[in-house]
C-alpha cells in the first residue's frame, strides 16, 4: 500500500482517485442503475433466493414499477417508505421510488410498534412499501396497533387523524400472517401489473439531494434520521468496492440489512459500482449462509462479529472449502479478523470502520494489505475523504500516534433531518464529523480503532441509543428510574444491560420488564439482563455514576454466559 499523504497540521488526507480506477460518471442512483444496464445488460446483477436477475432484467422491472407506482397516484417528490428484509423487491422498490426525486425512507425490520409510530411520524411518509410479516414479527399486527382505524375503513385511502400524509400501503408477498390486509392497500405484483406496458417514467433524481434517509441511533432519545445523498453514494460505494478488490467477474453475499448503511449504503453501491452481483440472504443460519455463499460461488461477504462467530463454531470447514471466497468487509477486534482469514479462510477480507453519518464506512484496508496491518487498523480514509484527532479537553488537533476523538471530513452527512441540535452537536462549524469515537492516526496514514467514548451501545455492529431504550422502560407503570449501559460481549461486542429502580409497591419482576421490552421495542435493543436495584449509583450532584454501572453490567453478563455454558 502506498503511504498516505499527511499534511503538516496533522490532517491525514484527501487521497486522490488514480486515472486508471475513476468512479463510474453517472450521477444518481436510478442513472447508475440504467448505465449498467446499458453497458452490460446480460450480465447478473442480483440474487435472492430463487430469483435471479441481470442488469438489464433489475433495470427494467425498477422502471416498470416506477410506472405502476405513478398509477397509484406517486408523484415526484411523494415520500416512500421501504419496510422489507433483503429480498429483490426492496431493491426494485427502491430504484423505482428513487426515480420519482424523492427522499427514499429506509425502515427497520425490527420495529415494533413503538418504533414504526416514530418513523412513520418523523418521515412524513405518504406510501408504506412493505412486508406482512418479517421473521415473528407481525407488521401488519403492529401497525394495527396504533392505526387500527384503517382496518374498519373500506375507503381505497388510508385516512388516519394521527398520520395524515399516510395515504397507501404496498403489500409485498402473499404470506399475510395473522392479520388481515385494510382496504387501503395494493400487492406488489398489483403495481407491477399496473406499470405493465405504460410508459417509463422520467429520472427525476438529482445528484445534489438526498436518495436514501436512513435512521440511526446516537445518544439521543429517539433515531435520528440521516440524509445520504446520490453522488456521494456512488463515489463512497465505489471507492470501498475498490479496496475490496471488487470486479464485474464478483459475487458480493450480503446478509446485513439492506436499510443499513452497512447493506444499502456500503455493499449494495460497491458491488453495482463495479458491475458485480449482490447475494442477497434474507435470513440468516450458518448453515444456510454456507450453502449460499458456495452454491453461489460468492467471491466477497460482508461479515460483522456475531456472524464470523457463528460461521466459525459451526461451518468453518464448508466456508473454507469455497475457493472462490477470498474478500469482503468485517468489523471487530483483531482476533476476530483473524478469524474472519484463518478460520474461514478469507484472505483478502478489509477491516472497516465507520457508521451512517459517512455513508457507511469512510476507512477501509485495501484487500492486498499484509494481514497483521489490517488486523490492527481500519485503513486509510476512502478517497476524498479527510481525518483528523482531535483533544476535547483543548480542542486542538493531536499528532500522529496520539489518542483522541476522531473527526470525518468530506463525505459526511449535511445534518440530521428535522433535529438541528443534534446536527450542531455531531458537526463542526467548518464541517467535520464527530465520530464519538477514541483512535490515532498512524505515520503510515492509517486509522487505529480504539473505543468508543460515548453512552451509545454496539451490540452485532448495530447502535443502539441507552437514551431510546431507557424511554421506553419508562413507559412501565411500574418503574421509577432506569439506565442502561453497555456491557462486553464475547461473540456481540456490547449487550445492553438495564438497571432498574421501581415505584413503591411495584411487584414486577426483571423477566416481566424483559417481557415487556420484547413485545414493544426492536429486538437488539431488548436489554440482556435487568438488574432491579434499591437506588441508582450517584454523585453529591445527583449525577448517575454510569461507570460503576458499566463494571457491574460486566460482571453480570459474565456471570450470565457463565451459566448458559
């Protein structure tokens, strides 16, 4: 790897695009799509399940859906939302709704109802592109929840006092679960149906707007939601595509959600930059994922710790035999990057950092990269990308090899959407990103991960917000406080852990709390363990003493893994 410049006030970047690996000139996303398309229409462009398409084939189902979309009653700028796991028709989705101009809301599979409240609430969506039922999840059963209304209406239109801007849903698949469909609902073959033979509509996307919104969580209350706009996808997909090693002969496996970053950001714009395939996995087994990944001759997997884990302790043998598995992306510690190369045999596989904020990742190691470098550091920037480390206490930029915050210019977010003090929060008046992050910049113009100094929570390579979950354990009758910390994990990286005060006279139980967490909340953010204390840890000051708490929550999830063995 050639050394990275670092300039004199010890910033470490912008590097430069090469002559020979420009990006691909197209300047949205519906336009790369239809460039692809145009220059090799025969080649496959997209796996899931026993559905195969190429590049001409996704093209021109994206169009053919934007046209039934418009019989809907789609216009530019209407605002869709995607609630759907990683299957086909959230790729078409996506591209079709793309073209219209319009912010694409990208929502978690996860949510239950407390969530989908939120983001339907804070995404001002006017069409619900999504599934009936994902993994136990009943969404339908979920919104009925808190719009029941539109279950006893038999108008065409959803007409909801609470959501007005809600006006369709698009139901994908025929598998409806326990719920029963509202009359203000349209299959997905329906639309298909519907844009049939009609006529393609225009590219209304623009370089300079947003294509997708997707929701993160940070020290906040509730997600926030982060705008990521075309050009600099494609510019940030393609560069990490060529740090993988990645051509149009690649077959990228890809089980990490779609409406992350990670998925829809990173690995999706990576592989279609570079005229690849995307292997989509819907759900995910070790077992399953080895099949796929060799009956698909898969060449790059984008892995996080729990599932190299996982890969590892039950098929490490099927994933080595795959001889055309040899790159891909992976978070972790050093051992666990190891493993990703030793125990599963990939060995051109790139360590990564980043989060939403800057479109995914904005380090990656380049493939070729000797493997005891990448397992220590996370790479130089992506190209058109500046770092630095800065001392919060002084403010002032640190030098090479010395610890502190890490600040992302270039490719970063504007700000968050509708949430100004958290925007002046994450981002400098002259635009860096703080990351939250503690690492160093090394002589070599690398950057070195080293952990996180802020309240957020990474369980599986997911955040998750103490401030989120502890509003909703609020919500219970019984409880009087509540914290929420992160504790270490061997296979998680973090689990959340909640200590809990209750009210007087309260009866509930930890499992009871637990039971209520489940059956509101997403699943990653359901607390592990619930410790219900006499009183919380704090100073003179009334501060909650979060350390004391973080050494106990360790202590009990040991205890815990202790127990399960």
């Amino acid at each position: 790897m050639k050394p990275v410049p670092i300039s004199s006030n010890n910033i470490v970047g912008p590097i430069q695009w090469l002559p020979n690996e420009l990006p691909p000139k197209s300047q949205t996303l519906p336009e790369l799509l239809e460039d692809m398309a145009e220059l090799q229409p025969n080649s496959p462009a997209l796996v899931s399940g026993e559905k195969y398409l190429t590049y001409g084939e996704l093209s021109d189902k994206a169009k053919v859906f934007a046209a039934g979309l418009k019989e809907i009653g789609v216009k530019p700028g209407t605002r869709i939302a995607i609630l759907a796991p990683n299957i086909e028709e959230w790729v078409v989705s996506a591209f079709a709704a793309l073209r219209f101009g319009t912010e694409v809301e990208l929502f978690n599979t996860w949510a239950l109802a407390w969530d989908l409240e939120y983001l339907l609430s804070a995404s001002k969506a006017e069409i619900l592109i999504t599934v009936p039922k994902v993994r136990s999840i009943d969404i339908l059963g979920e919104i009925n929840k808190f719009m029941p209304e539109i279950w006893d209406s038999d108008s065409s239109t959803i007409n909801s006092e609470k959501y007005p801007n809600l006006k369709k849903l698009v139901i994908i698949g025929d598998d409806l679960g326990a719920t029963k469909v509202p009359s203000a609902a349209i299959n997905y073959e329906q639309v298909l149906e519907l844009g049939a033979g009609k006529e393609t509509t225009k590219n209304l996307a623009v370089s300079t707007g947003a294509a997708y919104v997707m929701y993160t969580s940070g020290t906040t209350e509730r997600p926030k939601a982060v705008p990521l706009k075309h050009r600099e996808m494609i510019e940030n997909g393609f560069s990490i595509g060529s740090r993988m090693g990645l051509s149009d002969i690649d077959r990228v496996w890809l089980n990490a959600p779609l409406f992350w970053s990670f998925g829809g950001a990173n690995a999706a714009i990576a592989t279609m930059t570079h005229g690849a395939c995307l292997v989509l996995q819907e759900y995910f087994t070790p077992k399953s994922a080895a099949k796929v990944l060799a009956e698909e001759n898969c060449t790059a997997a984008y892995l996080l710790p729990s599932s190299v884990l996982a890969l590892v302790n039950e098929v490490a043998e099927e994933v080595r035999a795959i001889k055309s598995l040899r790159t891909g992306l992976t978070i972790g510690r050093p051992e666990e990057v190891r493993q990703a190369v030793i125990d599963l045999g990939i060995t051109e596989i790139c360590n990564v950092y980043g989060s939403t904020e800057v479109y995914g990742n904005c380090c990656v190691t380049p493939h070729d990269m000797p493997l005891e470098e990448r397992l220590i550091c996370q790479g130089p920037p992506l190209q058109g990308v500046e770092l630095r480390v800065m001392n919060l206490e002084t403010n002032e930029v640190l030098p090479i090899n010395m610890s502190g915050e890490l600040q992302v210019r270039g490719r970063v977010m504007a700000g968050y959407i509708g949430d100004q003090a958290a925007t002046s929060a994450a981002m400098t008046k002259d635009g860096w990103y703080k990351s939250g992050d503690t690492g160093l910049l090394r002589e070599n113009g690398t950057f070195q991960f080293i952990a996180r100094h802020s309240d957020m929570i990474k369980t599986s390579g997911i955040n998750v917000s103490p401030l989120e979950v502890e509003g909703f354990i609020m919500s219970h009758d019984d409880v009087l406080e509540v914290v929420v910390v992160g504790a270490e994990h061997p296979s998680r990286g973090e689990v959340p852990v909640a200590f809990v005060v209750l009210k007087n006279g309260a009866s509930v139980e930890a499992k009871g709390l637990q039971d209520f967490c489940k059956q509101g909340i997403a699943s990653f953010k359901v607390p592990a363990i619930f410790e219900i204390l006499e009183v919380l840890p704090k100073t003179t000051t009334g501060k909650t003493v979060r350390k004391s708490l973080i050494l106990q929550a360790n202590e009990l999830v040991k205890n815990n893994l202790k127990k399960e063995k």
